[in-house]
C-alpha cells in the first residue's frame, strides 16, 4: 500500500437541499512521486462531488481535498444513516486501490401539503367533503386531522381519523360535515371552516373550505310559485278558450262530411209502416205494414271434445250442429293439465285453429271472441290432437281438455205482412 486517506469526522450530519463539505486527507506512503484519482462510492456516490478529483503528491507527503455532500430533497432520499467512500487509485498501481469511508446521517424532512378537493358545498344539513393528503418529505407522516370552526356552527367526523402517509404517497379523508342548527331565514349562509393535520416534531399544515348552507324554505319560493300558477293558468284558458273549441269545431265537420244518413233501424219484433210515394194519382195509397222477424231466444251451450292419444299417434273428435238449430260460437277453452305435449288443431266451420300444447303447460289457453262465430245447422266443428310426449307419470296417453261454448239458437224464420191498396 503506498497510499493512506481519512476523513476529518467519522459521521456528518446531512440535511437533504443542504450542501455539507467533508475533508478528506490524501498521504503518499511512498518515497517517489505518484498520482491518484479519486471517485465517489457507496450509496451517496450519486450526491458527492471531490474537489479536486486528481492529486499529485511528492514522497512521504499529503493532500486535504474537499468532498461536497448534497443529498436532493426528494421522497426517495430516505432519512437515516447512509454510507460514503471515496477510492483512491495510484496512477502507477491502479490494482492498489484504497479507499476512505464515512456515515452520514440524513436528517428527517417534513413536507406535507393538504388539499380539500371541493373548495365549496351548498346543502341544507350535511355534506361530504374529500380531501387528499399528500407527503413529499423523505419519512412517513403520522397525521390526525382536527376540524377548526371559530364560529361552531358545524361539526364532522373524519373517515379516517388519523392516517400514516409514506414519502411520496398520497391518501385520501372524507370529512362528514353537519350543520349544528338548520337555516330558517330564506337566504344561504356560509359558514368558512379549516382541517389541520398535525404531527409531532413538524410543522401544521391546513386546508380550507366553505360550508354553504341551504335554507329549509327555498328562496323566492313564492315567487316561483306565482309563476307557475300564472303559467298554467294561461295554458288552462288557452286549451277551453282557443284549442278545445277548435279541435271540437274540426271534429264535428269531419264527422259530418264522412258520416252517411244513417238509414231507419228496427228493433225484432216491431212493426214498421211504410207510406207509398204517389207520382200521378190523385189519392195516396194505402200504407204498407212490415213485420221485422224477432232474433230467436237462444240457449248457453257448452259441451267437452276429448281427443285422447297415444304418444306419437293422432285422435280427433267432432260435434255437428244440429239441423233446426245455429251456433253462435264465444269460446274456445284448452287446458293441459298435465304437461303433454303436442299440437292440438281444431276447425271451426271453415275457420282453422292451433295451438302447441307444450306453450300451455299449468295454463289454460283458447280464444273468446267479441262478435260470435255464427255455424249453420250441420257445420261441424273437429278437434284432432298429435301427442309427442305424455306429461302425467303412469298415464297410456295425452289428455288435454277440451271446451267449447257458445249460444244455440232455433233457425229463425221470416214473416213479412204486406197489405197494398191499388188506386
């Protein structure tokens, strides 16, 4: 070893921003003339600068060079002891490599901002301010909150109370304000408020915000309420005074020029007398008298059309009307109790039906039907069911049930009485 350095203090105190200035003392052990580089090392490598950082000394001499320290004042500079060497290589032996080293301690920093991201709230009793708390020290900040009301008019919880921020973290704390007393006087009223947070060994930090709080009755309550009287007051008097009788007036003219004279209606059963047009007689004739036949009295009818079938095979029943008798058909009714399935047709007359029984499982379905369908004496109405699959365990076949009903009637017949006087 021909070369020996140590600094002037074995540990520095470091503040971060702060510039610290080290002696470092460089010795030649040898007896000729060498040179020697010197570098930085170790965790603060990247803070220090040596002045000057190439020395030259005679035999058996020695050197002091400055060593500046400038920790940044950064989150990711962390608080705490940090180690320092400086390498000292020969010019002539660069394997002979010695190094110095020291411990600087780097002092704690407290940089906390707090910010309450909604400057202003308007409610009548409550609202949630949220605020962030932001730390840009190199330690962690332990902080309680406190809400700061000179005029204790309003009052809060935080959520949460205390909170551990680490350096270069940020977190976020709801304050839940109320109000202590309501606002009966119709105006606002706002009320300024601060939250410190605090901490042990640092300074306070505070933000600020404004409760605006709502009164109970709105303003210009009767104001707005006049004029929404007033406004449909002046809709109501249009609509009976202009709209009304015009769409009235454009309604009775259409229905006049679409609606044809109606021409006389009987009722069944009356007796209606027709005066004769006279062209050339003297002498009117005589009246002729009509008898308009009555709509025979008919009687509820309802009968069951079972169709049963095996799975896979196809039944059908039917019902004629009878030959002195018409059908005026109102309901078809079809319940699968059981859950078959399968497809049930039926024909009306003319008219064809269907309906898929697996669509009617636990549920009736059919039709009814507002104008009758009217069926001559000898129209047949046929039910035919396909059955896939039975839906009753045990059971040989499906079994829908099938209802139709309606009104039977006589057939009516005409009886005109005319009676004709010649001129």
């Amino acid at each position: 070893m021909t070369v020996q350095a140590w600094f002037s203090n074995s540990d520095i105190d470091v503040v971060p921003g702060a510039t610290a200035v080290l002696s470092l003392t460089v010795a030649n052990l040898g007896k000729s003339t060498e040179s020697f580089a010197l570098s930085p090392a170790g965790l603060a490598a990247g803070w220090t600068t040596i002045r000057p950082g190439y020395v030259t000394l005679f035999g058996g001499s020695e050197e002091t060079v400055d060593v500046e320290v400038r920790p940044p004042r950064l989150p990711s500079t962390t608080a705490g002891p940090v180690s320092l060497g400086v390498r000292i290589v020969p010019q002539a032996d660069p394997d002979d490599v010695t190094t110095a080293e020291t411990t600087l301690h780097i002092a704690p920093t407290f940089d906390r901002t707090l910010t309450v991201l909604q400057p202003a709230l308007r409610t009548r009793r409550r609202a949630v301010f949220e605020l962030m708390l932001e730390n840009q020290g190199n330690s962690q900040a332990s902080c309680r909150l406190h809400l700061i009301d000179p005029s204790h008019r309003v009052d809060g919880d935080f959520d949460p109370p205390a909170v551990g921020v680490e350096p270069g973290g940020t977190t976020l704390i709801r304050l839940k304000l109320r109000a202590q007393k309501r606002q009966w006087e119709r105006r606002s009223r706002s009320i300024p408020f601060k939250v410190e947070a605090d901490q042990q060994g640092a300074s306070t930090v505070e933000g600020r915000a404004t409760f605006v709080q709502a009164p109970i009755v709105p303003e210009r309550l009767w104001f707005r309420l006049f004029t929404l009287l007033l406004f449909a007051g002046a809709l109501t008097g249009a609509w009976f005074g202009v709209v009304k009788p015009y769409i009235d007036d454009r309604a009775d003219k259409a229905v006049a020029e679409r609606t044809p004279t109606p021409p006389p209606t009987t009722q069944p059963g009356q007796i209606v007398v027709v005066t004769p047009t006279t062209v050339d007689d003297d002498e009117p004739d005589e009246p002729v008298t009509t008898t308009v036949p009555a709509e025979p009295v008919g009687a509820n009818f309802s009968t069951n059309l079972p169709a049963d079938a095996g799975v896979g095979q196809r039944n059908s029943n039917e019902y004629t009307v009878p030959s002195d008798r018409t059908l005026d058909l109102t309901d078809i009714l079809i319940q699968n109790t059981f859950g078959d399935q399968g497809v049930v047709r039926m024909r009306v007359g003319n008219i064809p039906f269907a309906w898929d029984l697996i669509n009617l499982n636990g549920f009736d379905g059919g039709r009814q039907f507002v104008t009758p369908i009217r069926l001559q004496p000898g129209e047949k109405i046929t039910v035919e069911v396909t059955c896939s699959e039975i839906g009753q365990q045990g059971a040989a076949t499906c079994a829908p049930n099938i209802v139709v009903g309606g009104v039977l009637r006589p057939v009516p017949t005409a009886s005109t009485t005319t009676t004709t006087t010649e001129a």
